[in-house]
C-alpha cells in the first residue's frame, strides 16, 4: 500500500524539513530538496513504519479479543440465585 498524504500535512512536513536542517545541520536546504528528501522518507522509510503500526495494532486488538470472556461475559439465569 503506498503511503500517501494531504497537500496540507505535505507542506507542513516540507516545513519542518526545512527547520531541522537549519536548526540542526547548520544549512538551508530549499523547497525542492526538502520535498525530494521527504518522498525518500515516505518511499524508504515510510512502510517499516506503516508496517510495525499494523503490527502493534494487530496486537492490542488480539489481546483485546482474547480477554472477551473476562471482560464481557455476564452470567446467566440469575434471577433465582442461590442465597
């Protein structure tokens, strides 16, 4: 599946791309380079990512659905219990 996003969150990224190579590498980078650094990351970087995402949620719902019986269980024919 590829990673896509909006024009919006594009830009934002662009953005701070931009703002870490000046803050922390002591350089400018323009526009273009920070939109080509970024399809590298979303390309390269983007589906490790994606993929542990899919993963750790596979497991929370997995452990969710194996505690079913615990947390969702009601017991029956309790009207007349014993006293």
């Amino acid at each position: 599946m590829a990673l896509t996003i909006s024009p919006e969150a594009k830009k934002r990224l662009i953005g701070s791309i931009k703002r870490y190579f000046e803050e922390h590498m002591d350089e400018e980078i323009g526009d273009l380079k920070a939109d080509l650094l970024l399809d590298y990351f979303l390309k390269e970087i983007g589906p490790t990512v994606y993929n542990q995402a899919i993963a750790n949620a596979q497991a929370f719902f997995q452990e969710k659905v194996a505690d079913l019986d615990g947390s969702c269980y009601e017991p029956e024919f309790t009207f007349w219990k014993k006293g």
